[in-house]
C-alpha cells in the first residue's frame, strides 16, 4: 500500500520546524528532570546544570530577543556565543529562529563555528523557500560536535542573507542556541 501526500514546501519545512523543535523539547525535559531549568537572556547570562550523580555533563543555551537586519557577509548572530568547559567528548549544539523577508523572498545562510573555525552549514537559496513580506520562515538545526578535547570551548552561531534584506525579529520570535555536553 503507497500512501501519497502532497505538501507545499512551505507547509513541508514547517512540520520539520515543528518536529525538531518537539525533539529538542523531549530531550531537554529528560535532561533536565530533577534539575534547574537552563535558560539565559544573552551571552553574558549564561546559566548551566549539572547532570546530577557527579556527572560532567551540562547544558547552556542563549535566547536572543533583539530584532536584528542580517548582513550580506559572514557575521556572529547577536547574542549567540556559548563558553563551555567540557571534560571532553561530545557537545551537541542545535538553534532555531524565524526569519523575516523584507521584499519577495529572502535567502538565509548559518553555519556552526567550534572555537574559531566554521564547522556545519545550513544554506537556504531554494527558491521555494521564499518567504513574502511579513511571513515567517522558521529554521532549526542541529549538529553533534564529536571528539572535543577537554578544557574551554566557544561555541557561536555565524549568519548571513543573499540578495534581500532579511530580518530576525528575536522581539517576536526569539532565536534560541543551545549546547549539550553529551
């Protein structure tokens, strides 16, 4: 039996928004069970957990409620960084945010940047991606950073636009980095 199920794009990328966004919640409401809730308003307010039992693992997560234009090259997202000091391993990072078309159709580019270096892209130029003035177009990805040495780690989220000018309203919709000692 085949099963056909037709979705615009659009609707498409929204259920995947929706759906990670659920797995990021599962995932943070198991972590955190019988723990403080993880929760900062900007880098300089970063508050982390510790897994409990003596466990090194910890969390740190950054929301950004500023409205911020994104600029045509490569530049830190406002409010976006993340210092940790890992006992080394694995550090899972994932981000969300809504982003705001200011002509027909804007393009969005992000990236993962591990201690200075850019390690994991998410590129948006598929036209049918395109969001009309006023609409949202909600993005979230997640990357698992394998292998870290133990010691101090900075981790930021990096963006950029194509042609159109694109917006973050964080006001409205706040972008959120998150970064999990596995």
């Amino acid at each position: 039996m085949v099963i056909q199920i037709n979705l615009s794009n659009k609707t498409f990328y929204l259920l995947v928004g929706i759906l990670v966004a659920l797995c990021v919640a599962v995932i943070v409401i198991a972590y955190n069970s019988g723990n403080p809730q993880v929760h900062g308003h900007s880098a300089d307010e970063i508050e982390g957990i510790g897994g409990g039992g003596g466990s090194s693992s910890q969390a740190l997560q950054v929301v950004g409620t500023t409205d911020v234009s994104l600029p045509t090259d490569w530049a830190d997202a406002d409010d976006m960084v993340i210092d940790m000091t890992t006992s080394g391993g694995d550090v899972l990072l994932m981000f969300s945010a809504s982003f705001y078309a200011s002509g027909d159709h804007g393009d969005v580019s992000l990236r993962f940047v591990v201690d200075g270096e850019p390690k994991h892209y998410i590129v948006d130029k598929n036209p049918d991606l395109k969001t009309d003035a006023g609409e949202i177009m909600p993005i979230s990805f997640q990357w698992l950073v394998k292998g870290l040495d133990a010691g101090s780690h900075t981790f930021k989220v990096q963006w950029r636009r194509g042609w159109r000018s694109v917006q973050q309203k964080g006001t409205t919709y706040p972008r959120v980095f998150t970064a999990i000692e596995i």
